[in-house]
C-alpha cells in the first residue's frame, strides 16, 4: 500500500465546521462524555505532548491560573495527554506543591485532564502528528462551541508554549462575531472597530458608501463600525 494512504488512515484530522468527534474518558475530574457534557458550553480541547515535562507544566500552570477567566466567557477547559490517570495525578500534585512559574505558584489544575493511554481520542482529534512524534501529542487546540461545532483549531510544535491571549482573544473575537453578526480584522482586540458582512449587491454597495450610519467605508468591500468594549464585553461575559 502507499504509504501516504496508510499514514492518512493513521490520523483523522477533524475539520473547522465538523461536529467535534464523539468519546467517552476518564478523566482527573471524573468520567466525561464529550462533547454532550459540555452541550451549551464552549470548550477548549486541548494536548499536550506529556506528563512532568516543563513546557507542559508551564502551559497547565497558565491555563489553570486563567480558568476562571475563561469560565466568565461560558467556556470549559479539557486537557489531554498520552499518559495514564495516575501519571496525571502525580504530575497535577507536584505542580501544586513544588512548582512555581510567571508568579504563579500553588496552582490547582480544577479541569478535568484526560487519560489516553490507549491514543483513541488523540488519534480521533488529529493530535498525533507522525512527523513530530508518533507517541506524543502536539500542542492542539480546539475551540468547540455550545452546538458542538469545531469551530477553530490551532496547532503548535511540541517545542513552542502557546500564547493564551491568543487563545482568549480568540475565544471572545468568534464569540462577538456570534453575537453581533460581525468579522474581526487582524490583531482584533475588544473595541476595535468591526468588519461588517461585505455587500451583496450593487444597490447596497451605493448604500455603504452614502449611509448616514456610523460606518466607516474603506471601500464598497471594507466597512467596519465600532461596538464598544464595554456593549461587547456586558453581552458575552457572565456576570
Ligand atoms: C515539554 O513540555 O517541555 C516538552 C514536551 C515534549 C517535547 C519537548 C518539550
């Protein structure tokens, strides 16, 4: 057989759009049926490559400090890795009593990190990447919305620590983007200005272009208003 249908057949890989595949696990927080528990929720689904390594730690350590953050945004955060229940358990305590990073120190993961010894949910979501490694995970991130739609996805080397704005900043840009049926342009950031849907006819191209409405047109193409951090941050955030 060539071997590229064989290494294809090895990974699925999950698309942006796609119902989040379906698993049961046991996890450090109890068992999960994912993505049902989590129906209304969004949720981050996120691997790393292994148990007691310091990237690794220095991410947990982060997303645990942030969880709170990102539970204000309807949002839930998952981890997983190739390594067993009680390996998880060990390396979760050793953060917690020994381990200090960036000022954080004592830090509790709360979020359930599944065991996936066996790399059926790894293998399921993309997340073993043969060219990297064929026993670790990569750094993956899915963000899954309440629906259980995949909705973006990023990917890291097993070397680079991700960067939690990003992964925040785009949390609530889709968010707003839900909300006020609007696009973010690059670097976006709350309360920066929108891109409002491109127009689909000529008639409303005209329109954009004399509206009174506060846009503001680069061109028939580019109009972009502004909604305020705070209208953005009051709709999307719990109170
Ligand atoms: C780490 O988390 O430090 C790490 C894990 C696998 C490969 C390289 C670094």
């Amino acid at each position: 057989m060539e071997p590229v249908i064989e290494q294809e057949k090895a990974v699925s890989m999950p698309r942006i759009g796609d119902n989040a595949p379906e698993f049961k696990a046991i996890t450090t927080q109890g068992d999960i049926s994912f993505p049902e528990d989590y129906a209304g929720e969004w949720v981050i689904l996120f691997s790393h490559p292994a148990d007691f390594t310091p990237v690794c730690t220095s991410e947990f350590m982060t997303f645990a400090h942030l969880e709170n953050k990102f539970a204000k945004a309807n949002c839930k955060l998952v981890g997983l890795s190739i390594d067993g229940l009680y390996s998880h358990i060990a390396w979760l305590r050793t953060i917690k009593e020994k381990i200090e990073f960036n000022g954080m120190k004592h830090i509790e993961v709360k979020f359930p990190l599944i065991e996936d010894i066996t790399m059926e949910v790894a293998k399921k979501y993309g997340m073993i990447q043969p060219g990297e490694s064929k026993t670790q995970a990569v750094r993956a991130v899915f963000f899954i919305d309440p629906k259980g739609i995949i909705r973006a996805i990023i990917y890291y080397p097993l070397s680079l620590g991700r960067n939690f704005d990003e992964i925040y900043r785009a949390l609530i840009a889709m968010q707003t983007s839900d909300k006020f049926s609007v696009a973010t342009p690059a670097d976006w950031y709350p309360g920066d200005d929108v891109i409002i849907s491109p127009a689909g006819s000529c008639g409303v191209a005209e329109e954009r272009m004399t509206s009174v409405e506060e846009l503001d047109c680069k061109d028939w193409f580019f109009c972009t208003k502004n909604i305020s951090k705070e209208k953005i941050l009051k709709e999307i955030l719990k109170k």
